[in-house]
C-alpha cells in the first residue's frame, strides 16, 4: 500500500475551483468569508474560475451545483453559509442530495477542530459537508470567518490535490 507523501506526490499541482457564498444579505463588498477563500485558493496555487453569491433556497443551489459539475473548467466547488439548522438553512440538503459519494471525515473533523479550538458544544450544530459530484469536489463548510479559516487552513487546502488525485485514479 501506498503512503500518504506518495498519493500527494502524485496529485495534480493546481486545481481549478469555484466559489460560492451562501447568503441572503450578503454582497461581493462585505463577503469577508468570500473573499478569504479566494485569498487563501490564490495564494496556494490554485485557481479559481468563478465566484459567486446565491441566496440560500435549495433548488437554486441544485441547479447550480448541477451546472458546476457539468463545467469542465470546475474541478472543485466550496460553498460557504448556510449549514446551520434555522428554517433558511437549506445548504447542508441541497449539497448532499447532489454528492454521489460523501466524505464524512470532513465534517466530523471540521466539528472536532471547532470543539477542540474554540466553539466548544456549539459545534454540533454545524452541519459542514463534503464529497465528490461525478468528478467534482464539494466542500460546504459554515458562513463565519473563523469557520472558513478553520476548514480552509486545517482541511481543505492540506487535501485538496490529493482529494483530486483520488477523483482522477483510474
């Protein structure tokens, strides 16, 4: 069997991706949360082919996580807002009835940083989730900075290209 080192040795150096914020109030000036993804996917490496805010009503999401998985240039999507459980929070649904295979370590690790760092109990109530669409992967974590900082710096941007790698392995 291989070793990680060696599975990260062979992933891909970029990965094109897009970014969504899910959000009823918020705008392209105040998405902090937004913003410190692109901030974060640019400075590592990769490259990010769109970016967009959606209000949260699960069938737009659908749609528009269908039309991300059918657009070549879109290898992965991240998704901030909307995973929480108040009546609007529809994120966690539409995500999940979309992903052909959930990777459930993301959520759970996600929830176990917030509880070890700094939300304590609270992190149960984050519903963060991740998986593959055909051949795309979806990452939906929490709307709050702190949050995407958390998923982003500890998760996401360590795994990203290896996740990939395991996408494309034939």
């Amino acid at each position: 069997m291989r070793s990680v080192d060696e599975h990260k040795a062979e992933a891909p150096a970029s990965v094109t991706c897009q970014v969504i914020t899910v959000s009823d109030t918020r705008t392209k000036e105040n998405d902090t949360s937004g913003k410190l993804m692109l901030e974060l996917l640019e400075h590592h490496g990769y490259s990010v082919v769109d970016y967009r805010i959606v209000k949260d009503e699960y069938d737009e999401l659908r749609n528009l996580l269908h039309e991300s998985a059918e657009d070549s240039r879109i290898q992965a999507v991240l998704l901030s807002g909307g995973t929480g459980i108040a009546p609007r929070d529809t994120t966690y649904e539409a995500v999940s009835s979309m992903l052909g295979k959930e990777l459930p370590g993301f959520g759970e690790i996600f929830r176990y940083l917030s509880f070890a760092e700094d939300i304590g109990s609270a992190a149960i109530l984050s519903r963060a989730i991740a998986g593959v669409m055909n051949e795309t992967a979806v990452f939906s974590m929490p709307g709050s900075i702190g949050a995407v900082k958390l998923a982003m710096e500890r998760i996401i941007l360590p795994e990203l290209r290896h996740v990939m790698r395991e996408i494309y392995k034939k």
